[in-house]
C-alpha cells in the first residue's frame, strides 16, 4: 500500500477538499496510472451529494472522478498490453466478475459484481474505491484502455464517461445517415451525444433550455437548435424523430419529447435525476414508441469509442481547471454554465 494526494468530500454538504488516500501496490495483472486529466460529471456531483441515495448511497469520504487518462508508471509481471511510459485511460469501471453473462457479452456495466472506479466496495484495501481527482490510480489491466496518440488529453478524458455513455445507445439504437436524431441537455454528455450523432451522418437536433448555446450547437455539429422551453418551436418537431437522447441531469417533462417520436421512435434516458420521471401512458401508446436507458458501456466498446474517436479527431470541448476550481465547476453545472466539460489539470494536485 502507499499514500497518494487526492480530493475528496467529507459529507454530503462539505467542499471537496485536499487529503490522502491509500492505493494498494500493483499486483500482478495491474496497472499503476499517473493521472493526468479527469473529467468532472454530474454523476460526481450527485454522488459527492448524494443525491442518488435511494438508489447508491454514498459512502464518505468520497472521492470522485471516473474520466481519467495518464501515464503508465509500472504494471505487474502478467500484464501484456501496457508498459511505463504508455498513455492509458480509465473510466467508471476498474473490476467486474469476468464470468457472468453479462461479462461474457462485453457489458460489464451490468455485472452484479462491478467494482465501479469510486464508491464501490474495494476488495482489496476494504472500504470502498477512490476515484481519479488523485494523483494515481492502480486498475486491473482488463479495465485499462488505449488512448490514441492524436488526441488532446484534456479533451480525450470525458471521453471515458460522457464519450461511450453517448456512443453506446446511439450505435444500439441504429443512429446512422437517415434518421433525425435528438439530443436534449447541451452539457457534458448532450455535447458529446451531439458530435457522435453528427460523426454518424444523422440529422441532429438539439433541445436547450439555455438560449446562449445555440451557436455553439451548431459548432459542434447540431443541423438545428431548439430552445425547448419555447412551445411553439417544439410543436414543429412533433411526431417526427428516430431516435432522442435525453441526457438532461435534473427533473424535466419527459413527455414533451416522447411526442417528438415517430412510430416506433425511441427515447434513451441517459440523464439520471435523482427523482422520478412522470411518463404520461398516451405518450409511449401513440405511435408504439419505446423509453429506455442505458448506462455506459462495455470495456470493448468503450474501446472501439476511443479507436473511433482518434480516426475521427473527437474530443471533448473542454474548460481545463485546477483542482482547486472542483467546488465552483460543480456550481457551474447545477447553472448549466459548463462548455462543455471541465477537465482537471491534475499536475495542480502536486502543486496545491
Ligand atoms: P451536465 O454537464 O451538467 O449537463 C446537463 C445539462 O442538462 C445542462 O447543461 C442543461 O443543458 C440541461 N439541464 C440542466 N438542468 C435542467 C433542467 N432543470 N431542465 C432542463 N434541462 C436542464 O451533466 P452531464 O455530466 O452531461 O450529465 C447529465 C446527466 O447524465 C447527469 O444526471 C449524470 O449523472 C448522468 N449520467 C449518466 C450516465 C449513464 O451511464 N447513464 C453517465 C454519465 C452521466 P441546456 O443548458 O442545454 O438545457
Ligand atoms: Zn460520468
């Protein structure tokens, strides 16, 4: 074992704040990680929070971050992919059981026995994991991924939770040139489920409820702007998309964009506000239309994400922080006041 720098929240209602904690010493099929950048969620906001305790309770202290690329320091003697010096990434998962069914099919995110990368029971030093607002992180070399060599690696560190949480459901649900596609939530993930579905060739649409991003919509590859709140303006869409993906993180009337489908269309919640959603029934009856969610996505597809993400040069369009700027980046999320991704500067954790 031995003590890295890290931040981490003492209750629900304390700033992030300096501290160390322990990481075990690699074993033999692990990677130790320099960290370099880490993305800030808002599912770390909500966990430091915990404001999802009905579902996740949280467990403090509590540090979070689950965008992480760095640099390799040292691996195990079993380890085959990665050497010191190598660029690598981890994202929301860092163990699963390797031998369920869900394992099996590359979807380790449904595993009952994930160890997510914070908050989760931490079979080795006890108590539970560390997330990446650290120094350093030692993962399991299953869960370690290939950062390609073009990419900015500020920018490229959302990718490991806004990136495949976006990526994922798309591919699933078919978003390919065609099919008009909706993104609801111009934040860190609607970002990035903007620049895939436009890589995808779809018609892209995004809904705002913040005027002031709209040309940045169409920057980052929107072929329309809606600004949702404007009833008028989302009655021109109605009964007429393929696919939306609602990645909104606080309450929200989910049934005016279920009307927006068309037979047959799909709602795909990636948003997880912390209460309930009211679903009106005529919504989905009308048209067949289906609501669903995912979470995520599978190591070998966040894997292909990645690999996608160099061929295409996508990345995050990122505000770079130091850590001692988590508490108000976390401010600025709950205002929608984020382009579109605060990315850690981690060399500000040795320096602080
Ligand atoms: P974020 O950067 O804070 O973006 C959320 C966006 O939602 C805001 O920028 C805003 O966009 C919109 N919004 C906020 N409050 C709203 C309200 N009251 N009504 C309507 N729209 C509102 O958050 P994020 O990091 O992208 O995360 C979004 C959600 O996804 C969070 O709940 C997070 O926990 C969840 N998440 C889920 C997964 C998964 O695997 N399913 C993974 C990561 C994150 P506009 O300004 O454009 O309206
Ligand atoms: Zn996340």
């Amino acid at each position: 074992m031995y003590k890295t720098k890290a931040y981490s929240a003492a209750s629900a209602t304390s700033p992030l704040a300096s501290a160390t904690i322990p990481r075990r010493d690699p074993t033999d099929r692990d990677v130790q990680i320099e960290i370099l950048f880490c993305g800030i969620c808002h599912s770390d906001l909500h966990s430091v929070r915990n404001e999802w305790s009905s579902f996740i309770p949280t467990v403090y202290p509590i540090v979070p971050g689950h965008e992480i690329v760095g640099r390799v320091t040292q691996v195990g003697s079993a380890v085959t992919k990665y050497k010191p010096g190598d660029l690598a990434a981890v994202g929301c998962m860092v163990d699963s059981d390797g031998t369920c069914t869900q394992c099996q099919a590359g979807l380790e995110q449904f595993c009952k026995n994930t160890t997510f990368t914070f908050n989760s029971a931490d079979k080795h030093l006890g108590g539970v994991t560390y997330g990446g607002y650290s120094d350093s992180i030692v993962v399991d070399e299953r869960f370690v991924l290939r950062v390609p060599a073009n990419l900015n690696l500020a920018g490229a560190a959302p990718l490991l939770c806004a990136g495949i949480t976006t990526y994922s459901p798309m591919r699933h649900w078919g978003v390919t040139k065609g099919k008009k596609v909706g993104v609801v939530g111009l934040g860190g993930l609607g970002h990035m489920g903007v620049k895939f579905a436009h890589a995808f060739g779809a018609h892209t649409v995004v809904f705002t409820t913040t005027p002031a991003k709209k040309e940045d919509a169409l920057r980052l590859g929107a072929d329309e702007v809606v600004v949702s709140r404007n009833a008028a303006e989302m009655q021109k869409h109605a009964g007429s998309f393929d696919f939306i993906l609602d990645a909104v993180s606080a309450d929200h009337d989910i049934n005016a964009y279920l009307n927006l489908l068309a037979r047959d269309g799909n709602l795909t919640l990636v948003g997880a506000p912390s209460k309930p959603l009211g679903v009106a029934a005529f919504a989905l009856l009308a048209g067949r239309r289906s609501l669903s969610g995912s979470n995520i996505g599978g190591i070998a597809e966040t894997q292909e994400m990645l690999d996608f993400c160099g061929a295409h040069n996508i990345t995050a369009d990122v505000e770079v922080i130091p850590i001692q700027k988590a508490n108000e980046a976390y401010e600025r999320l709950l205002k929608s006041d984020v382009k579109y991704r605060f990315s850690i500067d981690m060399a500000s954790l040795k320096a602080g």
